[in-house]
C-alpha cells in the first residue's frame, strides 16, 4: 500500500527539463505537505521491507525465494526509472547511475516483465539482494521528492547536475547517506523556493552559480598519484562550489 501511494505521488508528473524548458513554468510541483507526506511514505515502505527480509531470513531454509515485498519495491523502482527516463532526463542522470551500482536494475526490470522473484542458493546472497534494493528505493525516492520540490527547469538541470558524479562514483556503502542529505540540502525548508528570494549560501545556489569553469577541469588526466583526488572529488565538488559563494 505505501509503494502504492509513492507511485501516485511521484511517478507521471510532467517533464520539466530536458529539451522543452518552456514549461517550467506551467508544472505544478510538489508541495511541502506533499512532500512530508511521501518521506512518512518511504519511512512506512522501509519499515515494511526491514519485517519481511526478517521474515525471509528465518524462513529461507524452506523458501528460498527474495521476500515479495521487496520484489514489489523493485518493481516500483522500474517505474520510477522508466518514468524519470521519458519525462525528467536530469533526475534520470541520477537514478540510472544510483541502481546501477548497486546492481538492481537488471533484476527490477526482470520482476516488471515476469511478475516472479528470483530464487537465491545462498542466504547471504539474498540479504545482500534485499538491502541493495532496500538502500536504491530509498535513496531514488528521497532524490524524486527533492527534484520534484525544486520550482524552476534550471534548478532540476543544476541538481542532476551536481549529483551524478556522487552517484556514479562514491562507494556504495556511503553513497545512501550522502545521497539523501545532498537532496535535503537542495530545497531546505526555511530558504525561499523563489530564486529571486534564495540565500546565497544555499547549496542550491552553488549549484546554479556559474563559475567559468567546472572542478572536473582541474584535475589532470590520467593515472598516478591523483586516483585518490579523483575518487573524493564527487564528495567535494559540492562543497567546492559552495564555499565559492560564501
């Protein structure tokens, strides 16, 4: 019921990006009570998926099959994508990059089409399916929300923008915490959702500021010694840009 209702929420919105950016304007986005009514959504969801991948542990010595529930958010995760692939090409740049990883896109779009959970030889190897799915649903939820709060085509552009590289390079194990507290830091409350009226310190307006250059231009090609700057840079970039606005 809870995937149910983030599905109604989320999914079908219209475009706002991407080629057409006349009609920024005219889309209704989100709205704070929408949007804390989908993050007690996600929490309920979550909360959900923890009980029955308890369950399936405890049970996979007779059933070895992943949990349904789980099966249900993967095949919510393939219309999250799907949507956001036809109608939001900026948010997709992020999600593709955050189910890839965690390799559950093949899976997700596996259960969409054959309406079957897949059958798992190692209990370890389930647990480990069930979190990945658990983590991409999170993270592809909490990133949909704060796209979909942002009032303007440019500032969606900026946000997908500015956090691909985090989610195409960061480590996994740290990519959902990161991930969930950059959206957050993309609409704050308390900060004006008109850009006229936005605080110069907001990372949303680090991300808008147009500083001549891009931070990826500054690192020099190539292997070596840099691998270690390369590899942090998705964490920094953002804080980068901030810090040349303050």
């Amino acid at each position: 019921v809870a995937l149910d209702k983030l599905v109604g929420v989320l999914i079908g919105r219209a475009g706002t990006d991407g080629k057409d950016m006349r009609q920024a304007g005219s889309v209704k986005t989100l709205t704070s009570a929408e949007a804390v009514e989908a993050h007690a959504v996600l929490r309920e969801g979550l909360l959900a998926l923890y009980r029955a991948l308890w369950e399936g542990m405890r049970a996979f010595a007779t059933d070895q099959r992943m949990p349904g529930e789980h099966g249900q958010a993967l095949a919510t995760l393939h219309l999250l994508l799907r949507d956001a692939q036809e109608r939001h090409p900026a948010l997709y740049s992020v999600l593709k990059w955050v189910a890839k990883k965690e390799g559950v896109t093949p899976t997700a779009r596996r259960i969409s089409e054959e309406r079957a959970v897949p059958l798992f030889q190692q209990r370890r190897a389930m647990i480990k399916a069930c979190q990945a799915t658990e983590r991409t649903l999170g993270a592809c939820v909490a990133l949909s929300i704060a796209y979909h709060l942002l009032p303007t085509a440019a500032a969606r552009v900026a946000m997908g923008k500015s956090l691909r590289p985090l989610a195409e390079h960061m480590h996994v194990s740290d990519k959902y915490a990161a991930l969930t507290l950059a959206a957050r830091g993309f609409f704050a409350p308390g900060y004006g959702r008109d850009p006229a009226k936005m605080f110069p310190d907001s990372i949303l307006s680090a991300a808008l500021g147009d500083f001549g250059y891009e931070v990826h231009d500054a690192l020099p090609k190539g292997g070596g010694g840099l691998q270690q700057a390369k590899v942090a840079l998705p964490i920094l970039e953002i804080p980068a840009r901030y810090a040349m606005v303050c």
